[in-house]
C-alpha cells in the first residue's frame, strides 16, 4: 500500500540458542517520525517457545518483550531509554545484538494508515 507516511519497520526474533543463529519471529516493531509514531507488539506461542529447546524461561522472555514494548512506548519509569525521543528508542530497539532477542535489518514503505500497515505486517510476518 502507497501512501505518504514513510515508515521503517523490523521483525522481532527470538534466538533461543544464538551460538546456532536459528531463530523465529515473535514481534514487530514500526515507527514513523514525521507522524511519531512507533509501536511495538509481540506473540510468543508456549508450545512453539518449548520446542525451540530454548535455555530461558518463557515467563522471563515474556517479561523481556513487556519491557520493550513499554519503552518503545516511553512509559515513564522504565528507564532513560524509555525518555528519549520515538527515532532514539527505535534506533535501541532494533539495534544489533548478541541476546535472545533480537531484530531484524530494518526495512521501509509509504502508507496511509500506520495502524492498518502494522496489523498486515504483524498478521504476515509473526502470526
């Protein structure tokens, strides 16, 4: 969909082992700065989690997930990242790193309605 909100937007990743790099897709994140815009959400299945053979616990990752999203969110009280500006934390928050969580490259689009490019995002690339 075309439109003129430019967007840029990555997939969350759980890496249960990352010493194997295998990986699968648990969460999205979108933002747009000329609309400050940003949004953040996840869905971790229990069942896929333990097949993953993952050394975490889900309670924890679960715990995790909730932490970014309130920080993408600049809910006060969870930290100076939560404070900074909607492009700094987005920039934290698919910055790479060597963790369980993960994001991918970011990539971009034009859209008319941000809330509606999110849920089609979400629904074809975590769901």
């Amino acid at each position: 969909m075309q439109g003129d909100k430019l967007y840029h937007y990555a997939v969350i990743r759980l890496v249960p082992r990352v010493e194997r790099e295998e990986f699968f897709n648990i969460g999205l994140i979108l933002f747009c700065k000329n609309e400050k815009y940003i949004r953040f959400e996840y869905h971790l299945c229990p069942d896929k989690f333990r097949l993953m053979h993952s050394e975490a616990e889900y309670a924890d990752v679960i715990e995790s997930l909730e932490t970014h999203r309130l920080i993408a969110r600049g809910t006060p009280g969870h930290g100076p990242i939560a404070e900074l500006d909607i492009p700094d934390r987005f920039r934290w928050l698919t910055a790479v790193r060597s963790s369980i969580i993960q994001a991918s490259p970011t990539r971009t689009g034009k859209t008319d309605d941000l809330d509606k490019t999110f849920e089609r995002l979400f629904e074809e690339l975590v769901k």
